[in-house]
C-alpha cells in the first residue's frame, strides 16, 4: 500500500494490521506445543521416560525436562533429569545414566 | 505411481469441496485420470457440488466393509472424462473409516488412477485425520481471516507430525497454500488480511488464490464445479491454479482490485 493511500485514508481501517499481529502471536505461541516445536508424542514420550527413571530413581514428575530442537538438518531430542541429590543438579541424560541417585 | 492429494483446512466452510471439486475436475480435464474422494463420511456434500447426487449407489464406507466392489460405488462424470468420484456414506458416522479400510481402498484406487483427491471433512478429529494420513501433498484451504488462518496453522503441525509420511520418516507432504474467498479491494483497504499478511503467517508456498465471487455459488446451485464456468472469475483461478499445480509458472490474478482509486490512477500504482 502506498505512502499516499495511507495518508489520504488516515488510520481509522487497521484491522487487519491487528489481525496480522494477533496471529504472528497465537501462532508463534501454538507451534511451541505443535508445529516445528515439539511434535505431538513429546507428552507420551515424557511420561514413559519419567516412569522408568522412577523404577530406579525416586524423581520427581516436575524435575524431568523433555526438549526437542531443530537445528538446519537435525533434531536433537534433549533430556533433562534431575536427580534428588542433597544439593539438587540439573544433568543431561548421559550422565544422570552413569551415575544414578541413591534408590 | 498414484499421487494422493489431501484438501483439508481444519476450519469449517472455507471450501474444501468447492476446491476439491473443481481440483480434480482440472486435473480430470488435462487428461489425467482422476478420483475424488469424499471423506466427510455423515456430512456427505461433493456428490451435490459434482452435480452426481442421483446417481450414488454405494459409498465410500461400503466399499470398506466389503459390501460392494469399487467398480460399483465409483461415478463416471458425465462432462469431464477421466473423472471420477467417490460419495461419502451419508448414514454412518466417521468411525467407519479404519485405517486399514482406507489405506487398502486407496491401494486398489493407485492401480487406476494418477491423481486421488481426499475431499476432508472439518475439524482435526478422526474423518480428518484419515483423510490426510495417506496424503503425498496437502492443498490447505485457508480465507483471509483469523480463525482460519490459525486453523490451517494447526493442520500444517498435524500433516508434519501425524501423516504416515511423518510416521515412518520419509519426505514431508508437500504443502500448497489455497487462499479462497478473497477480496482484493477489502484487503487494499486494510480490513482483511491480504495475500502477503497469510503467506507470511503460514510460511508456505502459494498455488493460488481464489476470488470471493457469485460464481461458486451459482455452479454449487447447478452441480457444476465452477472450474467448469471458464468465463468466471473464480473459475479462472482455479484453472490456473491447476495449471500451476501441474509445473507451470503462471503469475496470481485476481489479487489486486479491479477498479483503481483514485491515487492509484494518479500515481500508476497497483
Ligand atoms: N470463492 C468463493 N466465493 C464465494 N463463496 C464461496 C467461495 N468458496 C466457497 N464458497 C461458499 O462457501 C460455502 C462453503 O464452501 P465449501 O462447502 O466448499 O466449504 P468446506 O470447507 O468444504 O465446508 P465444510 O467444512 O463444511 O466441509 C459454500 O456455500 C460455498 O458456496
Ligand atoms: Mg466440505
């Protein structure tokens, strides 16, 4: 749209402009939890993950942290645990497997 | 090697079936051999757009079930050759479609056919989701509008992580973005959002856009695909989106106002 429409129009008609901005948002928001984010089995893959770490380690459901990213060709799945140490500490997967809590 | 073709768009009544008619009509016309599918198994509607309503036997579901061969449920279109349809049921419910009776019905269609177009019923519950699980490319239907928009949005995360191609990890289905009922002039005006504002949004490539017009539904009064009614305006863009689909490079029409302002005229914008 030129300079001059807009300026002969003035700003009463800018719905759209909204529109547009309202969904850049939503959209953004939903794909987080859908879209390109994290597909739809993420919250089934969580619960299975979190119900075998707890046959060995009594983690808490809250402390486990199932992230998925795309980076130009790949996915990486990230898996974040943590285990009730007397100091708790955030570890990635490979090692939390190495060195298990008490139990 | 059969190509499935999903029409789909989450939302409800932005034209799946006028689009997948006058689709598989167009590709019907350029000489491929081409069935439409009606997935909205209860909600049954393309065989009224086709103008075939008096001439369904059996449907999709029986074809299911066993109860009737594909030879028996298939309606040869009496204007376009190479052009057939399939009715949804207009009795049962979406239940009916397991994904085993779909996929072997898609099969037996693959011996015969070049192009299966999936008419999908709205919503993302079970009739959608049978219709895109097979899909190799998906027209998402889309108006210029915010329910829309973030429907198709929603359906473009299921095709990525819920079609049998995102299952087993092959190529995604191809994506094409349909923007139907458009108004140009309103989008000029800025009380709706215009081509640029969706392609933006949905970040898909655009085949074509199809104009708000009286057109469709006067053909959907007739039970003719509006592709068919060449001299309208919503029929030429769906020819020429056809035409696109099929690899040729033509540009949009129909997105720009027809009558310019006054500025425009003044400054030969547009
Ligand atoms: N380009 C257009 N211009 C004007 N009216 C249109 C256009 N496209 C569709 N319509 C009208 O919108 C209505 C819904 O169209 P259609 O049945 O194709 O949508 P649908 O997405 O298949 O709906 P449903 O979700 O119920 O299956 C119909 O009345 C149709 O005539
Ligand atoms: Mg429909």
């Amino acid at each position: 749209m030129g300079l001059f429409e807009n300026f002969f129009r003035g700003s009463s008609n800018k719905s759209a402009a909204l529109a547009k901005e309202r969904l850049q948002i939503i959209v953004a928001h939903e794909r987080g939890s859908g879209r390109r984010g994290s597909p739809d089995y993420l919250p089934a893959l969580k619960k299975e993950l979190l119900e075998v770490v707890r046959k060995y380690v009594p983690v808490d459901p809250s402390q486990i942290k199932v992230h998925l990213d795309r980076e130009g060709g790949y996915e990486v799945l990230e898996l974040n645990i943590t285990l009730p140490d007397e100091e708790p500490r955030s570890r990635r997967s490979s090692e939390s497997s190495q060195k298990p809590g008490q139990s | 090697m059969a190509t499935v073709i999903v029409v789909t768009s989450g939302k409800g009544g932005v034209g799946k079936t006028t689009t997948s008619a006058s689709f598989a009509a167009g590709l019907a016309q350029r000489g491929y051999r081409t069935v439409v599918i009606d997935f909205d198994v209860g909600l049954r509607n393309l065989d009224l757009i086709m103008g075939c309503e008096r001439r369904v036997v059996y449907d999709f579901v029986n074809i299911i079930n066993g109860e009737a061969n594909l030879n028996q449920a298939l309606i040869r279109d009496k204007r376009v050759e190479n052009l057939h349809i399939l009715p949804a049921s207009q009795t049962r419910d979406k239940e009916a479609l397991t994904r085993e009776g779909v996929e072997r019905v898609l099969n037996e269609l693959r011996q015969n056919f070049e192009y299966i177009v999936c008419d999908s019923p709205a919503g993302i519950e079970r009739g959608a989701l049978m219709a895109l699980y097979f899909a190799d490319e998906a027209l998402v239907v889309t108006n210029p509008e915010v329910s829309s928009v973030r429907d198709s949005d929603r359906i473009l995360g299921i095709l990525a992580s819920r079609s049998r191609r995102a299952e087993q990890g092959e190529n995604p289905v191809k994506e094409h973005l349909v923007l139907a009922r458009y108004a140009p002039e309103r989008a000029d005006r800025g009380d709706m959002l215009s081509v640029e504002d969706v392609l933006e949004i949905l970040g898909i490539p655009l085949l074509g856009v199809i104009p708000e017009s009286p057109a469709v539904l006067q053909s959907s009064n007739a039970g003719v695909p509006v592709i068919l009614e060449e001299d309208s305006d919503a029929g030429a863009a769906y020819s020429d989106l056809v035409d696109r689909f099929l690899g040729k490079n033509l540009p949009h029409r129909f997105i720009t106002a027809q009558k310019k302002g006054f500025l425009k005229r003044l400054f030969g914008g547009g």
